[in-house]
C-alpha cells in the first residue's frame, strides 16, 4: 500500500514492527510521518528471535485491523509485510553479533538468541531501506540500546529515534502480547508499572540490595506473578550501578511472568 503524495522522498522513516498495531506503534507512526517525507512501516514477525516456539507461533497476528489503523493515517505510507521467506530464503537462523555484555543480560538471558534474531531482522531492515530514521519504543529500552550498538557498529547512517513507552489508562505498558492476557490478568498488570513507581520514590531512602527484596516480596505476595528480574542500571551502557545516590543517569528494569504471558516494562528512575 502507498499513498504517493510528494515527489521528493529525502527523508525516509522506517518503523520495525511486528504487527498487532496499537497506541504505541501509532506513536511511532506519527513521529515518523512528522520527521521524513516518506515512512515505511514493516509487519514481519520475526521467527529467529522467538526462543519459545509456542510464544511464536501464539503471537498475535492482525493484519487486517493493522491495515485499516495505517490507512487512517492517510500520508505517505509504506507497509513492508513479507513473508519468511522473503527475508531468509531457505536458512530461517539469524547472524551471530557481539554486543559485548548488552545481550548477555536481562532480556538476553532469559531469552537466549533474541537479540541476534532482532539484530538480524534490524540489520537486514535498515540495509535495504537505508532510512534516515528508524523508530523504535523505550518499552524494548534493552532493544533500543542493542540497535543503536548495532548501527554504530555496522556504521549505519540511520538515526535511531527513541519513543517513550505509551501505557494504558492503568499504567499498564502497551504491548501486543497484552492481547493474550486473561480479563483477570489485565486487571492485575498494572501492579508493574506501580511497583516500579513506587520503588523510584525510594531512590534516596533505601538501597539497591533493599529495593530488590521490597520488589520480591510484591511478587512472591501475588500468586499470578512469577519475578523474572528486576534491575536497576546505567540507562546508557546498562552496567550495574554502586550507589544509586550519586549516579544520574539511572532505570530500572523488570520482567515478570502473569499466567502464560511474559511482561517487560522499565521507567526511569
Ligand atoms: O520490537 C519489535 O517489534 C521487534 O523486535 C522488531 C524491532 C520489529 C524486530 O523484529
């Protein structure tokens, strides 16, 4: 689909998805069409960075309802949507990077080729556009942070823009996977982002050994939830902190398990 309203497309935004479109992907949408003249918004779900075959092949898929939200937008707009194999021939494994420590921690961890299948897929994504921006959600901040480790390495001349994390009237980070939670789970997810604003308001108070524990015990206290993690890091470089007091740049980091579903969410702290 592409409304051609310009000639000139001396700015090219792309914005990576993988479908299931909602507040937050049209937050990226509107930045993009705001910052280039053409934006191109790719709906592939990306099988090499599902560690979980079931998380695959559950993930939500609307491309219909995705269309229709793109069309509303009503510029010029560019929807890549291809298949498996378009993107991997034959080979459906992605590209071994090193991201030094980046990948090894939090998401990373849990989930262990993730970050290749992403940096593959990004890779891939930013070599045949050549956008002059690409935009992506501080929801997946450990994301963000790989890719834009990713263009600094590969020497890509795309500007990585951040957006910040777009919630529901609940506190609740939006998410496609937030689709596959139960009536009652979605009722009890907003105790994330809770947790995690109470916790900043401890910052000066209480150290980090000290938040942990208080973080557990919110967790263990609900039965629903299994604690994945929960981090307090350099926003930057995302290595551990001392002393919560004097570093700056800070955010914290959690991942739980509600039900059937995994959850990130992370805020500045
Ligand atoms: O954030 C996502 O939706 C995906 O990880 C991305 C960036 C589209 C790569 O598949």
């Amino acid at each position: 689909m592409l409304h051609i309203k310009s000639n000139s497309f001396n700015r090219i935004g792309l914005v990576p998805t993988m479908g299931s479109l909602h507040e937050g992907h049209l937050g990226l949408i509107i930045k993009a069409i705001k910052q280039n003249d053409i934006v191109i918004v790719t709906i592939f779900i990306n099988p090499t960075q599902f560690d979980d075959k079931l998380d695959f092949i559950k993930y939500p898929k609307n491309i219909d309802e995705d269309l229709k939200k793109i069309r509303g937008f009503n510029s010029n707009i560019l929807v890549y949507s291809p298949n498996v194999e378009d993107l991997y021939n034959n080979k459906i494994i992605s590209k071994k990077f090193d991201f030094n420590n980046l990948d090894k921690i939090m998401e990373g961890k849990y989930r262990k080729s993730h970050f290749n299948g992403v940096a593959t897929i990004v890779y891939k994504l930013l070599s045949v556009f050549k956008p002059t921006n690409a935009y992506f959600g501080e929801k997946d901040y450990q994301q963000l942070i790989i890719i834009k480790a990713l263009v600094l390495q590969k020497k890509i001349k795309t500007k990585i823009i951040s957006c910040k994390t777009i919630r529901n009237k609940n506190g609740l980070a939006l998410s496609s996977r937030n689709l596959l939670l139960t009536n009652k789970e979605t009722n009890l997810a907003p105790i994330i982002y809770k947790t995690l604003k109470k916790v900043k308001s401890f910052k000066n108070k209480m150290s980090q050994n000290e938040i942990l524990v208080y973080v557990k015990k919110i967790f263990h206290d609900q039965n629903e939830f299994k604690l994945e993690y929960f981090k307090i890091l350099n926003e930057k470089k995302l290595t551990s902190v001392d002393n919560l007091k004097k570093e700056k740049k800070l955010r914290a980091f959690i991942a739980v398990r509600l039900g059937k579903i995994r959850l990130i969410d992370n805020i500045k702290f």
